[in-house]
C-alpha cells in the first residue's frame, strides 16, 4: 500500500525549496553505482501506458565531453566541461514497439503504429516527464543538477544517437555544486498569477 505520509520539511527543502540549479561544480565523480541507482529510481515515475520513452546518455569520460563541447552554446560549454557527468536526456521515437513488454495486458502498439503525430508527442511528453524525474530523484541522491537547453539538438543526434531512433530534448548536468557561485534566486509567481481552483 503507498505510503501517504507528507514528507518531512527537510526532504522537501531538498527536492524543492532549498535546491537550485548548479552552474559550477566541485571536483568531485560521479560513480556508476550513483548513476545506476538513479536510473532505478526515476523508472518507477508514471508513464502513459507505461511508455517509457525516455533515454539517458551520461557523459562523464574526457573523450565523450569532448565529443558534446562542439554542440553546446558558448555559455554551456565551460560549465559542462567542468561538470563530472552531463546526461543527455532524450526520447525514443520507437518507444511503441517496446509496449508488449511494458504494457502487456493490452494490445497498445497498436495505438501508436503508423501514426507519427501521436508517436512524436507521447514521446516528447513523457520523456520530458522521466527527464524530470531524473532531476528529483539525483537531489533525493543528495546530488545537484543544472538543466540547460542551449544545443545543437541535430549535432548531438548525429553525434551519439546516429542509427538510432533516439532524438534529444535537453542537458543536465549532475554532480555536487559550488553554493558559494549561486546569484540570489529568481521569483516565482504567486497561486494566483499560476493556478485556479475552480
């Protein structure tokens, strides 16, 4: 049975109020253990259909970093160098014909087969979702993340996912930031200026 108990103040400071995105980084890995638990976790969030579209490349060797610094924006690269992973988060334009292993109590393939729109906007959703996920559950792992846009999606395509039916949708860089280079945070609006409770 699923544990209806808020969480404590604490760890919502550190999933939410207290967390911030990290644009400098200690010098300090990553470990693969690290990055093998945190895809363990993020998995378990809620897909449509259980979809899972969403694909996780880690770049955190010399020779890789080396390979995403051409397609990133002048004022990501220097960042994501120094991070110690940068994961690019993407999604797989055939996630369907992985539906009877994920989804098998039902024919649902067939809802996607053939039918490129749904294909491509389920699979931005929901790989945009995990890609979330991904960013919670590395702070639940007492790490920081700084997710970025500002690349040349068609460079990092043709780079790692060549062959592939996996294109991408964002950067995020993980490891353990420098507080002391953080600005003041930004605003946010008030309930009333983002939601309605009709």
């Amino acid at each position: 049975m699923a544990n209806t108990t808020p969480l404590t103040d604490s760890a919502l400071n550190q999933l939410f109020l207290d967390a911030r995105t990290f644009n400098t980084w200690h010098d300090k890995d990553v470990s693969e253990d690290q990055l093998r638990r945190l895809v363990d976790i993020l998995k378990m969030g809620p897909t449509s259909a259980n979809c899972s579209p969403a694909r996780f490349y880690f770049i955190s060797s010399p020779e890789a970093k080396a390979r995403l610094k051409p397609y990133l924006s002048a004022g990501n690269a220097d960042k994501t160098m120094q991070a110690p992973v940068c994961a690019i988060i993407g999604h797989d334009m055939e996630f369907h014909e992985h539906l009877p292993k994920l989804f098998p109590h039902t024919d649902a393939r067939s809802w996607f087969a053939g039918k490129p729109a749904k294909i491509e906007e389920t699979a931005f959703r929901n790989g945009t979702l995990q890609g979330a996920y991904m960013i919670l559950a590395a702070r639940a792992l007492g790490l920081d993340c700084g997710p970025m846009s500002g690349f040349d999606n068609d460079g990092v395509d043709a780079e790692f996912f060549s062959g592939s039916s996996i294109r991408s949708n964002f950067l995020c860089n993980i490891g353990y930031g420098k507080p002391e280079s953080l600005r003041p945070r930004s605003p946010r609006f008030t309930f009333e200026e983002m939601a309605a409770i009709l």
